[in-house]
C-alpha cells in the first residue's frame, strides 16, 4: 500500500497556505526595516526595569547568536544611549557590545567597548577573559598565553604558548620555540598540543629514538581519551611528510631530515607495547605497521583490539581490508564491497564530546561550542 504514499494527491488549499506563510515571514525573515523599527519600539517600552533590560539584553545576544550582528549592536547601542540607563545596565550593555564586536571581527573596536565597561564597572576578571580571548584571534599569542595564565586557567595558557613556538618555528626562531614548548607543558602537564608538537619536530629532525622518549612521556601525561591525538597527529604529520617528498624540495625545507617510516615503526611499536591494552592505542599501532609492511602483525593488533570492543567499526574495517583478497568473490559482491568501504572510509572520525560537532581532523578547541580537549574518538557508529 505505501505507493499510495506517493501518489496521494496534495491537499487543495497546500499552495495557498505556504503562500500565506511565506507572506507573512515570521520573525526571522522580517524586512531589516521593519526589524529596527520594532527593535526601536521595544527599546521604548524596556525602562529601567530590570527584568525588561535584561531580556533586552538576551535578545541581541540571541540575534549575536544567530550571526546577526548588526542587529545586536544595535540592540545594545539604543540601551547605551539612553539617558539615566543605570551604571551597571550602561557596563552590561557595553560588554555584551564588545562580545558583538569580537563575534563580528571587529577587534580594535570590542577591546574599546571592553575597555569603557570596565570603567563602569563590569566585572575585572570577565573583562581579562574576554581580552585574553581577543588577544588570542588576533594571533598575540604571547599576550593570550599571559593572559590565561594570570586568569588561572592553564590549559588555554599551554594552548597559545603552542601557538606561539609554531610561529617560532616558522620564523626559524627553534631555540625560543622549544622553550615555549616546554612552557607550555610545565603550565599544563595534560597540554597533547603541545605534547604532540614536540613529536612533530623530533619526527622532522629524523630522532626517532627521541620520538618514541616523548611519547612514551606523552602518554603517561595527556588524560587517557586523549591520547589518541597524538598518534593521530603524528600520523598526519608523516602523511603530509611523504606528500611534501614526492615533490622537488629546496635546500631549507623542513622536510628533507625525517625519519623512515621504518625508524618511527621500529622505536614507537614497543613504547605502545608498553601501555595497558587500549583500543586505540592498539589500532594506531597496527596503522604504523602497515606502513612498513607489517601484516602479520596488524592483523593480530587488530584484532586485539576488537576482543577489547566488538564493535570499532575501524579495526573491523581494516581486518577486512586485509583479508578481502583471500575471498573468492564474484565481480559484482566485489564491486558492492569496494562502495562500501570507500564510504565507510569517508566516516568523519573524530567528534566533541560536549556539543556533538564531527570532524575529520583533530581539534583541540571544538570549532563550534569553544570547549577545551573534548574530542573524541568515534569508535562506535552511535557517537
Ligand atoms: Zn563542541
């Protein structure tokens, strides 16, 4: 019966009445005009009320949140000048004006908006926190990590102290980047960037016997979840690596002095070894063994990996992978599996932990909800 689903004809007055809708718009598609009279008209009506300021206040952040930033800033222009606006609403009005600001990239005006509502009296330490953060987008990361550490929060400290060894290093300032680095990891013992950067250049430099001593310290340090990140990261960086090779490289780059895949297999397999049996620990393991043309033994990670959870789609994946030309399939089964394992393939694999957002690359501040380090694996379908 379900065809009849499909040929169901629509209701007659359908048309019409998403005419009708489209015509009267709703709030979210009313004419800027009519939007500014009615945001003007609603300033006229919030006095000095407290409760009404402070829906007023939650308006233009919902419009700031809907990216409509304009609108916020007019929101909080009409309370600002407004005469007799008590100094506490004024200092209010002025901060969420500055968080407009810097929504908008307008970042030489929200330190000026930041700035007045300290002088009426918004809150200090809400106010170095916002500057921290501008600081930050303006790539001061110097002054952002300074910042972070004076408000007492070491994580976002060692964050930018990464961020600013990276510009050492591309301005070939080594000797400074090293010891932002190691700043950064006295701030924040946890700090995987920084962790993971520290590799990175010990990989470049053709150390593998230091690669493995840094992640051997690396995961005694970075909270269980997240050590995956750094062999993540790594991996990233070898793959960019044999890109970078197979073209023509000039004398200063920095990719002429890297390790073999051999070497990184042969000094990091064991410190992995060394580890209690993780999942993740296990697969990437297997990854770096498959690079050097380890089979025997990937397939045995892999499935140690899946006794500890049956159901990571990846290591399944990888198996089969493996074992797919030992199969006598006919053209078509093989052609069925090859779409889908090229899809599965495609499965971004990373996601944030607190908001949801899925990635196929690592972050360490989720691009959509600003948390810190809550990435996470998806090592089953349902996350
Ligand atoms: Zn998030």
């Amino acid at each position: 019966m379900a065809w009849k689903l499909f040929s169901r004809k629509k209701p007659s007055g359908f048309d019409k009445n998403l005419k009708a809708a489209r015509d009267a718009g709703g709030g979210e598609t009313l004419p800027v005009q009519d939007t500014r009279a009615a945001i003007e008209e609603l300033s006229q009506v919030v006095k000095n009320d407290p409760e009404a300021v402070e829906i007023y206040l939650a308006l233009g952040s919902l419009y700031r949140s809907q990216g409509e930033i304009e609108r916020a800033i007019q929101i909080r222009n009409s309370l600002i000048v407004r005469p007799g606006l008590e100094r506490e609403f004024k200092a209010r009005a002025l901060f969420e004006l500055g968080r407009d600001f810097r929504r908008g990239g307008f970042l030489d005006r929200a330190e000026k908006a930041f700035q007045e509502a300290r002088s009426y009296g918004q809150d200090p330490s809400v106010i170095h926190h916002e500057m921290a953060r501008l600081a930050a987008e303006r790539g001061a990361y110097e002054l952002a990590a300074e910042s972070y550490g004076q408000l007492g929060l070491p994580l976002p400290q060692a964050h930018y102290l990464v961020r600013l060894a990276m510009d050492f290093f591309e301005e070939g300032g080594d000797s400074q980047a090293h010891r932002a680095l190691r700043h950064a990891i006295r701030a924040y013992p946890g700090a995987v960037e920084a962790w993971l950067e520290q590799l990175n250049r010990s990989y470049m430099a053709g150390n593998a016997r230091k690669v493995a001593d840094i992640m051997r310290d690396a995961l005694n340090q970075v909270a269980p979840e997240l050590r995956f990140v750094l062999l993540e990261g790594l991996t990233q960086t070898l793959n960019k690596a044999k890109r970078e090779l197979g073209q023509p490289l000039g004398d200063d780059s920095p990719w002429t002095k890297v390790c073999s895949d051999e070497a990184i297999a042969e000094a990091l397999l064991p410190v992995l070894q060394g580890q209690e049996p993780d999942v993740l620990l296990l697969s990437y393991g297997a990854m770096f063994m498959l690079r050097v043309g380890d089979i025997e033994n990937a397939k045995i990670w892999l499935e140690k990996a899946l006794v500890l959870r049956p159901s990571f789609w990846l290591a399944r994946l990888e198996l089969f992978e493996l074992s797919k030309d030992d199969q006598t399939l006919t053209p078509f089964y093989k052609e069925q599996l090859s779409f889908f394992m090229s899809r599965a393939r495609e499965v971004r694999r990373f996601y944030c932990g607190r908001c949801g957002l899925k990635r196929d690359q690592i972050f360490f501040n989720c691009p959509r909800c600003r948390s810190w380090h809550s990435i996470a694996f998806r090592t089953d379908f349902s996350q």
